[in-house]
C-alpha cells in the first residue's frame, strides 16, 4: 500500500468485537462520546472501575437503539465541515506531531488500536495522521456513526462493516482515497482521507484534508481517485 498511515501497521480484521451504543469519556468534551467502532466498544468495556476496582462491562446495542441516540449528538454536516475549515493551515508542532495526533494518542481508543496493528500507542505522534484528523472532527463535534480510527482502510471497511458506504459525495461525507488505482481499486489499497465539503458538479470535489502538505489544507480532487465515501448519521439541517 502507500506512504499514508502504513506506520500505523497492517490491519488485523476480525481482531476485535464490540459495537456501536456503549459511551466511553470523551477528552476533548469532559463528556461522554458514542463508541462507534469495535475498537472504541472494546476500550470502553475494559476501562476500569476505580471506585470497585473492576472491570467495566456494558451492553453492546446496534445502530439506532435507544443507548446509541443517547450518547451521540445530532449534528448537521456544515457543523464538522465548518469545523473542518477552521483547522486550515495547522500542522505538525516542534516535535513532529500533531495536536490531532496528540489527541488521539490520549485516548483509550488508541491503546486497542496500536494492540490490532502492533504498534505502540506512542507510534501515533509522528505517524501519517490524515485520519487522526478525521477522527478528531468526530470526536470534537459528536457526530454520530463517523467512526475513530487511525488507519484508513480499518476506517474504510468499518463503514462497509455498518452499511454506511457508498459512491456518492455528499457534503460531510468521509472521502477515501488511492492515489495508485483510484476508483479502480479496492478498500485494501487506500492511501489517504478526508472530508467531503462539496462535489463540484463537473467530475471533482472540494475537500478538506489533513496531512496533504503536512498541514490541513482544502483540496480540488477528482473524483477518479476516489475508492468510496463513508456517510455518517447527520441530522437534516
């Protein structure tokens, strides 16, 4: 595959179990966060209680049941896309990573993450980070059903796993990309992600991106570069 997000490792499919519904501590928030994918699931249900000192275990629900609606936010798509813009020009600090790195290293999420890939969680701070952004958009707005991962194609493949991709680019869908075979090419081939801010009308979209230039940055793309689009649940605005 390419440069994009192989430092974070090979995905290792079917490692972990979990799914959409339980809540886990969001640090960007000093709240509560759906716990969209297996990984975050698995992380939060092995938290531990420090009052009891035992494990935490909740009861795994599928999309749409009534824990779900309550730990995510109803979010439109120009919030995250609003959002999005705003990061423009933020890239890496003097040590070489990134507060979207940073971040992700912080939280439980990343320690299942660096297990399935076998990194370490330190790995993230100087790793390619475009879907550290992404996820960091997720986690910073409560959208739900757009998912945290670091690697694209456990990303990608998380929203195939939810009946959540498609074809089609619609404002705040998460872009994937693969710069070799493009549109041609499967989920196991993607180098790169983003977020849709518009298609164009005339085979390309508007994006914005982080880790292009080593910085966030907005982007005019084809759309033959495009494997697919991930679609998370926006409220109608």
């Amino acid at each position: 595959m390419s440069p994009e997000d192989r430092a974070v490792g090979v995905a290792v499919a079917g490692v972990m179990a979990g799914a959409i519904g339980l809540s886990i501590f969001n640090p960007l928030t000093g709240g509560t966060a759906s716990a969209e994918t297996p990984a975050q699931a698995a992380a939060a249900a092995s938290r531990e209680d420090a009052g009891a000192g035992r494990s935490v275990h909740a009861k795994a629900e599928r999309p749409g049941r009534a824990a779900a609606a309550k730990s995510a936010r109803s979010v439109d798509a120009q919030t995250v896309i609003k959002l999005a813009k705003s990061q423009i020009g933020e890239g890496p600090n003097r040590d070489g990573s990134t507060k979207y790195a940073d971040w992700y290293a912080s939280t439980p999420h990343a320690a299942v993450t660096a297990r399935r890939d076998g990194g370490s969680v330190g790995d993230y701070r100087g790793a390619e980070w475009c879907d550290m952004f992404v996820s960091w958009l997720s986690a910073k707005t409560g959208v739900k059903n757009m998912g945290w991962d670091a690697y694209t194609v456990s990303h990608a493949n998380w929203f195939k796993d939810e009946g959540k991709w498609g074809q089609k680019a619609r404002p705040g869908s998460v872009v994937f990309f693969d710069w070799q075979n493009g549109s041609s090419g499967g989920i196991d081939g993607i180098d790169h992600v983003g977020l849709v801010v518009k298609d164009n009308g005339n085979g390309t979209i508007t994006t914005v991106e982080g880790n292009t230039g080593n910085s966030v940055q907005e982007k005019i793309r084809d759309k033959s570069e495009v494997v697919g689009y991930g679609y998370p649940d926006y409220a109608k605005s």
